[in-house]
C-alpha cells in the first residue's frame, strides 16, 4: 500500500496538510463529507476537511493538521488524561426565564421523536436488545494468573486500576506524558509511546490490548496496529472501540456531530472498514457489538441549538444529562444499535 500523496501549506494557525489520496488504500476517489473545525475545545476557527473514500468508504481528515503541530488541540484539560469521560456533569445554571422556556427549546425533538416512540411502545419487549456490557465483560476475564493487558492510549490510571483488580498484570502506553507519570504513580509498568519503547515488551507476551477510543487519532495506525500484533501471543484478544462515522448522530448532524471531535479525529472507521483493515493486518475471528447510548446524539444537538443562539457554548456538553430527552432517545437508540446505525461500536479480534 502506498503512501498517501500530501500536499503541506501554512496558515497563520497551524501547519496543515491536504491528502489527495485514502490513506488505507491509496483511491484518489473522494468525496468531501464535511468541513469543521474544533467545537469541542473552541483552541480556533481553523477549518479542516473531512473525505469519504469511495472505494473503501473510510472517512478521514483530508484537511489535517501535520502531525508534529496536532499537539495543540490537546489541553492540559483533556478529559481521557484526568479520567473523566464518565463523570456525570451539573446541569446548566438557568435563569428562571430559561427555565420556563426549557421544555419549550425540545419541543420540536419531542415531535422527531414522537412517531418513532409510538411505533416502537407495543413491540418494545420483543425486540432483540442485547446486553453488550455483559459480553464485553466476558472477554476481560484473565485467562490464567499473570496474564498480561497493555491499554494502549491509557489516558488516566483508572481504568488500569480496575483491570488490576480483577486480576490483569497491567501495562500502560500513551502518547502523554502526563498520562504515562500518572498510569505509573498508581503502580503500574508505563511506556510513552515512541519507536524505542516497543523494545521494552517482549514479542508474544501479551494476552489482551485494549485502544478505547484511541484508533481514530493515530496517523499511522497501520504502523501502531502492526507493533502491537507482533506483541500480541498467538490467540491473544485485541478490542477496539470507535466512534461510527454510519452511526445515526453522524448522519443527522453531521459536521455538528459530536464524534467528530475534529481535529483530533482524524480517521473515522466503520464497521465494515474496520474488520477489513485488522484481516490485512492478521487479526480474525471478530465480534462487534453496537453500544447503545443517548449522549452523542443529545450533545451533537446541543451543537445544533448552540449554532442556532438556543443555548450557550457551556450548556452542549451538559445536554447529555436532560433526563427527559435522555428518556426520549432511549427507545430510538436502542434501535439505531439493533440496526447497527450506533453512534460507537466495539471490534473484539484475535491474532
């Protein structure tokens, strides 16, 4: 596969880079899909481009940021590095006259979503939910005492903390320093991702690698994958989790999407993509599970009203704790992971 043909300019921002080409398979077959830029952490208004591959349909950042400048769109702050991606948020501090109008600002969501909760109410039991929670437990379950689990893109100590206990002798590698010093201050062996930190896990002695919401970011994930593989002892477990660039938020919102996380996203797989990227690279036997899950979709229109002067910049990430829209997305997103539409999926593959 060869190298994607770049073209590198400045801007009074940051370095940026245009990809003529797919970086998997090479197609200069491209379609823009969107353009944004990052709403998350509001670091600037530079606008970046995001492609679809025709031929693979891998959606990416053809527009990016150069590697060596991406840095700066990752505070200090950045929630996988202080262990908060799940830590609930306070709502909004409303004033009384945006507390009367609040059930009006969702008004029009309740009528979206009215039809689909009324089709849906009578047959709810009979559809085929699964407990994907459950089966991804399953899969973390040390095989035998000593067993090895390296979360590559760890982020904070915390989730290493729990796979310790349960009995996983754990191993954490990640682009941040910050990261790194905290995953080993609470004990556990740490590497800061670099070409010579390989060297210091042995080939064929790890039993499972996690990367939660890690691939996305890599530029050279093909590289990443393949280092890791050659880590991985024959049978071992690699699970993966990505936002859904077919997911049903994605295709509503779109630039507005809140998966998008642009520019830090700079490769957005599905499903089908991603199973045919890891059998190239020798992994087999996967299982996908469809998370089903409400605050994507409730964030992503908070994106939407803060665009339209509904609500401020502060209350979007806060959207995802309105218990009525969270009640009203249950049902809808529950379906989207039936249809395999979810807003983020889960790719369990052996080596």
């Amino acid at each position: 596969m060869n190298a994607p043909t770049t073209l590198i300019f400045t801007t009074s921002l940051v370095d940026t880079e245009a990809l003529s080409t797919c970086p998997n398979c090479s197609s200069n077959k491209l379609n823009i899909w969107c353009r944004a830029y990052d709403r998350q952490h509001k670091s600037s208004q530079q606008e970046f481009i995001y492609s679809r591959c025709k031929e693979c349909n891998l959606v990416f950042l053809s527009v990016r940021p150069v590697e060596t400048e991406v840095y700066k769109f990752y505070p200090e702050n950045y929630a996988p590095y202080k262990g908060t991606l799940n830590q609930r948020l306070q709502e909004p501090n409303l004033s009384n006259d945006r507390q009367a109008c609040d059930r009006q600002k969702y008004q029009y969501v309740r009528q979206i979503l009215k039809i689909s909760l009324n089709a849906t109410k009578a047959s709810f039991k009979a559809l085929p939910f699964k407990n994907y929670t459950r089966k991804i437990q399953e899969f973390y379950q040390p095989t035998e005492k000593g067993a090895k689990l390296l979360d590559f893109g760890c982020g904070s100590a915390q989730f290493l903390n729990e796979a310790r206990k349960q009995g996983w002798n754990t191993l954490g590698m990640d682009f941040s320093e910050q990261a790194v010093e905290q995953a080993s201050r609470n004990g556990h062996k740490a590497l800061q991702v670099s070409p010579t930190a390989w060297n210091e896990i042995e080939d064929a002695s790890l039993d499972f690698v996690r990367m939660n919401h890690v691939l996305e970011h890599l530029y050279h994930p093909k590289q990443v994958l393949t280092a890791i593989g050659r880590k991985m002892k024959p049978g071992a477990i690699l699970h993966i989790a990505v936002p859904n660039p077919h997911g049903i938020s994605s295709q509503v919102f779109r630039s507005q999407w809140w998966g998008l996380e642009c520019p830090r996203h700079v490769m957005l797989y599905s499903p089908p993509v991603l199973k045919d990227f890891l059998l190239q690279l020798g992994f087999s036997n996967f299982k996908v599970f469809h998370e089903s899950i409400t605050k994507d979709f409730a964030r992503s229109l908070g994106y939407f009203l803060y665009d339209r002067g509904r609500i401020s910049s502060n209350e979007v990430e806060a959207m995802m704790q309105h218990k009525l829209l969270a009640a009203q997305l249950y049902i809808p997103m529950k379906i989207a992971a039936i249809c395999q539409a979810s807003d983020r999926f889960h790719i369990f593959a052996k080596k």
